[in-house]
C-alpha cells in the first residue's frame, strides 16, 4: 500500500462535506475530531478525506494552514491502519479542537488513537458475517 495522499482521496465534494455535518458519527480524542459517514454508493476509493482549523481558534492563516499540513501529513502515515481494515468506503472530516498551536509528536499520538478508535466503532457497527 502506498503512502501517499493522492487528489482522488482528498473531499472535495461540496455536498458530501455538509451530508458529513448533518448525518455523520463523530469520535473525539482532543485535540482531534473526527466527523465519518459510511458512503452508500461504492466509491473510487475506500476513503475520501478532508481537515479543518477553526477560524475562530487562529485568526492566522498561516497557522491554520500549518496545523492541516500536521494533519495531513499524521494521516497520510497512520492510514494504513484503516485501509486494510474496513469494507466499504466512508468519508472523514478531521476538526482541529485546540486552541495551542501543536508539535507533530502530539498530532501523531492522537491520530493514531482516534483511527483505533473508528476501526473498533466500525468494527463492532458492521459485523463480519
């Protein structure tokens, strides 16, 4: 498995985003947020991403913009966990919840925790038969 971020695994799907906001489950480990919906119809991929930082958090966008590079960079190496887990394809959306700029360490640590997470939540929701 690759462990790139490629453009087809990137959400961009406007209606896709508020579908997340209005019918997705949500696991928190603060920081990190993350907002899932389980796709019906089979994508491209298994899982289409996206990350936030509130503005309301960091007026400065180069700070907003630094911690969605930490974001990104944590999952594209901590994705693996989920793709070789889990059937079928979902759509994350990952929120930036604290207020303190962070250091990748601290990032890293809680991704790993909250795609732990997913997979039991998945896990357990979606049986094996």
């Amino acid at each position: 498995m690759s462990s790139k971020f490629p453009k087809k695994e990137k959400l961009k799907s406007e209606s896709l985003i508020h579908g997340i906001f209005e019918e997705g489950k949500s696991i928190t480990s603060y920081p990190l947020k993350l907002i899932y919906l389980d796709m019906k119809v089979p994508a491209k991929v298994k899982v289409q991403c996206g990350f936030t930082v509130p503005k309301r958090n960091f007026k400065s966008a180069v700070k907003r913009n630094r911690i969605k590079r930490l974001l990104r960079e944590s999952y594209r190496l901590n994705k693996e966990q989920i793709f070789n887990n889990i059937e079928g394809s979902f759509a994350f959306l990952f929120l930036y919840l604290g207020k303190d700029m962070p250091e990748y360490e601290e990032v890293d640590k809680k991704m790993q925790v909250i795609l732990k997470q997913f997979l039991i939540k998945v896990t357990n929701e979606n049986p094996i038969k």
